[in-house]
RNA sequence: GCUCCCAUCGUCUAGCGGCCCAGGACGCUGGUCUCUCAAGCCGGAAACAGGGGUUCGAAUCCCCUUGGGAGCGCCA
C-alpha cells in the first residue's frame, strides 16, 4: 500500500514555523517512503477564512522545497460531498437531526462551565418524537446534524509518535457534524476527507490529538479502518508559550525576508524535535533517507532562533558562491544600497567575491549584502568613533604617501597590493599593523571587515585611492 | 472545573536497566591564530523537576506531587 499523507492548513494566516514543520515532517514521511504528499485547505470557516492568503501559503512552501504531489484541494468546494456522506449516516440512524439553536447550546455551555462541569451536548434532540420535530419544524428551525456515539466504553488511540492513549466515551459527547446550513464542521470533513483522498497517516500537531477520538468515531460509523495518527509537539516561543506575532518572527517569509536560506530553514526545523544521533546538519536526501516517526521527541519544542542563525551561516559557508551571490541582489535593494534598475546589473562575478570573502562573517544574506554598500557605491558613511580613533594626522599622511605607492601597482590585486604596501611602509619604517586599522577605516568607514588587501582588491583602484587621500576631509 | 499530552545543561537533543559521577550541538566563556571583525582550532562552566516504589543495579520501569502545554464550539 503506498503511503499518502497530507498537509492541511486552515487559510487563516500565514504559514508559520509551526506549520512548515509539520508540513516537512509529512513531506519527509511521504518523500522516505515513497508515497504521496496531499496539500489540502481546510476553509470552511467563511468567517475567518482569507482567500488572500492561499497563494502565500503555496509560495512559502514552494520556497521550503516542499512540492506536494496531488492539490491542493478545498474542502469549500467539496460541500456537497460531505452532505452525501452525512446522508448516509442518516439513513442509519448513526446521525441524527439537532433542532437546539446556537444560543440554547451557548447558554447551556458557559452555564457548565460556571458549574466547573466539562460542557457536553445533553442529548436532547437525539430522541424527539415525530410531533417535537414537527414543532420545531413549524418555527423554522434548521437543524443542525450531530453523530450519535455510543453511551459507555473507550477509544483507543494507537499514536505512532506518543504510544496508546485512552479516551473514554463519557468524554465525548454526540458533535455536530454538519451545521445548519449544510456545512460540514472540522471534524466531519477531516474524516471524510481523509478516507476519500486514501490517506494513511495522519501527521498533524499535538493540539489535534482531542480530536482524534471524535474523528474515529467517525471513522468507525462509516465502517472504515482508521489511518496510523502521529501527533507531533507544539513549537514554543522562548517563554513556553505559544508561538505569535508578539514573539518576532514566527512566519517563513519573515525568515526568508531577513535573509535566512531554505535549506537552513529545513535543516533547523527537521532537527527541532527530530533527532539521528549527534548529526546537526543533514542536507534534504539525508533526511529522506533517515527521518522516522519514532524518532520524533514527544515533548514541546523551544524554537531557538541562534542556533537557526547558526545553521543559516553554515550554509552560508558552504553554499555555491555564485547561487548565493544571485540571491544577494534583492537585498541590495531593500537595504537601499542601489536601486532595483542597478541591482540588475551589478555583475555577476562582483557578487560571487562578495560572498567569498564575506560569508564567513555573516549570520544572514542581509548582512553578507551590507557591504556591497562601500564595495560597489559611495552610498556610504563613516563611524564617527572610528575616524576618530584611527586617523590621526599622522596616519592620514600615511595613508596618503600609500595611494602613491599603490597607484600603479599592476595588476591590482590582493596578493600585488600586499606586496606593494608592505615594501612602502617598511621604507618608511613601520609596519602594516601601524596602518591596517587606519586604512580600513578610511576605505570601508569601519573597524570591522574582510582582509584589507581583498577588500582593495574588489573595491577597485578608483575608490580605493580617492579614499585614502581624502580622508583628510573627514576630520574637517 | 474535567480530560488528554509532556518533563535530561539556558535551548535543541543522545540515552530505550549496568557502557552515564550523563554524550553531541547552539549559545555563553578562556586561550590560540591574526591587519580588524569573523571563521577555524584547543579548553571550560552548564542538566537527569521532587518524592516514593520495583530491581543486585534506574536518567531509563511503576505510582504520586509539582510544573508546562493542549482540548472541552453550528473555530480549525
């Protein structure tokens, strides 16, 4: 039997770190064994529901590497398919018509839990007389169409991640399947979902597992065999709570925004709650080939944005120069360092040697772009601190006689620049840590860089020696 | 209130009765390299929530307590 699994997001915002990991867990399952991954909306909530979002949601996976292989589908087009089945229940006498109103179930609701009491359906529509249904049809009541479940026993829920759990039946009460205008609730199109589109396992977060119960009962109306459930822990927030807006950002594209890679993503989210040994760093073939259910830690998981930001500059470190130099341009923008119309046509090779001498100094591929600003513009400026520190009137004459020095040095290039530099400033008797500080300074207006003489060397002769004799001005 | 889930360094985790006075990783920290900052390398501090059992032996099994989380909707 081949495996089917699916992901199923409500579009009720975007797709956070939570849901991604749930959605690579599934893929992963699915990619392990060979099986099918389903991408399903889960929209039957008109209220909340915004169509708007859908297509992001399909992007950020898209930009996780998460292709799905059948979907998605919508559960809002589906409708007619869950009252045919809701019917069949009917037929039964598995379901049976609820004429209570929202506002009696309301009543009753918070009524039992003023009472301290777990609020449950009383059961009253389950046995009306032909004359009260009639009544109540008389006074327009829609009713609403609820499962009838059995009056004592257990469910047993066999988790594929947290073992055997045990719900008693006197904790569930006869749910609503369908509501009164025919629309199917969570739990009804879920099931009837999950059995028409074949699915065998159900990977899914935690807070699901209550549910489980209900949607066997489901499941067990319709005859059907269950699938194999695996209920993966919450992603927490560094105060154990529930992961939000409040707590920064907890949505893909935020991180895709701030610069962190996909597969850094990945990486982190698979090892958060996941583990194989003492192995950190697994690219997306060592995952497939390894990735297990049972291997999933069943508690809640912290997500700690560091060790993300630790990964990030891994693959940073070791990713292909020229991809990654690629993906610095829209960030060349949005950090005004240049406009869009520039950004085209930097080329190619500048951006390469950004990376090459800069990954190992950047968490991010917003930092890596940052000094693209005094690399390739005059758009920038100089840490007051800095100057202060480092140019002296001593060091600026230094500085100056250097650009003599370096004016023709053919070809201009770290290793000629090196050479060059170190034979002028032994003539002069001192040494490159004397003028190495200055020097960046005057060039790049900071303390912090890259190595001096490659930085020359893509900075390009121009700038650097209209740097280094004007700084003089600075102290002006 | 009731039900369910969870519990090893600050964080992610290894551990599935003796290999553990608990290993790895992030972070923190000392040193080293060095033109700065990083990166790299070498070292350090840092945990079995508490209490009962079971056992020759418990981080590992059982129970209780405590703490955290989820659910109890004509939301998903």
């Amino acid at each position: 039997m081949t495996v089917r699994v699916r992901f199923a997001p409500s579009p009720t915002g975007e797709l956070h770190v939570g849901g991604a990991r749930t959605a690579l867990f599934n893929w992963l399952f699915a990619r392990k064994h060979k099986g099918v991954f389903i991408l399903r909306f889960e929209d039957t909530d008109i209220e909340r529901n915004r169509p708007e979002l859908i297509e992001p949601i399909l992007e950020s996976l898209r930009w996780l590497g998460l292709l799905w292989d059948e979907g998605p589908y919508f559960q809002s087009q589906r409708l007619s398919l869950y009252r045919e089945w809701a019917e069949k229940l009917l037929k039964e006498g598995k379901a049976y018509k609820c004429y209570c109103t929202p506002e009696e179930l309301e009543a009753k609701r918070t009524a039992a839990l003023a009472a301290k009491q777990k609020p449950k359906y009383d059961g009253r529509c389950r046995s009306l007389t032909a004359q009260e249904e009639q009544n109540f049809i008389r006074e327009g009541r829609q009713p609403a169409l609820r499962i009838k479940i059995p009056q004592s026993g257990t469910i047993v829920v066999e988790d594929a991640i947290r073992g055997r759990v045990e719900f008693d039946f006197s904790e569930l009460d006869d749910f609503i399947l369908l509501r009164s205008d025919g629309r199917p609730t969570y739990n009804f199109a879920v099931v009837v979902d999950d059995i028409t589109m074949g699915i065998t396992h159900v990977i899914r977060a935690d807070e699901h597992l209550n549910n489980t119960p209900k949607q066997i009962l489901i499941y067990q109306a319709f005859g059907h065999p269950t699938p194999i459930f695996a209920h993966v822990p919450m992603v927490l927030a560094k105060d154990r709570s529930k992961l939000s807006k409040r707590h920064g950002a907890t949505a893909v594209f935020e991180f895709r925004d701030r610069g962190v890679l996909p597969e850094a993503l990945v990486n982190y989210l698979a090892r958060l709650g996941w583990s194989y040994g003492d192995q950190e760093i697994f690219s997306k073939d060592e995952l497939i080939a390894n990735f297990s259910l049972d291997a999933v830690h069943p508690s809640a998981a912290i997500f700690d944005e560091e060790k993300l930001l630790w990964l990030n500059q891994h693959y940073l470190k070791t990713g292909d120069p020229q991809r990654l130099g690629e993906l610095l341009r829209p960030f060349l923008v949005k950090l005004n360092i240049m406009s869009e119309a520039e950004a085209q046509v930097v080329p190619s090779e500048k951006l390469t040697q950004i990376v090459v001498l800069f990954r190992e100094r950047a968490k991010t591929l917003t930092e890596l772009a940052e000094p693209a600003r005094y690399l390739l513009t005059d758009n920038f400026s100089y840490d007051p601190e800095a100057v202060k520190k480092f140019l002296t009137p001593e060091k600026i004459a230094l500085l100056k006689g250097l650009a003599e020095a370096l004016a023709s040095v053919e070809p201009f290039t770290a290793a000629e620049l090196e050479q060059a530099t170190r034979a002028y400033l032994e003539s002069q008797g001192t040494a490159l840590k004397e003028i190495a500080q200055p020097c960046r300074v005057a060039l790049t207006g900071r303390t912090a860089g890259a190595g001096l003489f490659e930085t020359m060397e893509l900075m390009g002769r121009e700038r650097v020696l209209a740097r280094m004799k004007s700084v003089a001005s600075l102290l002006a």
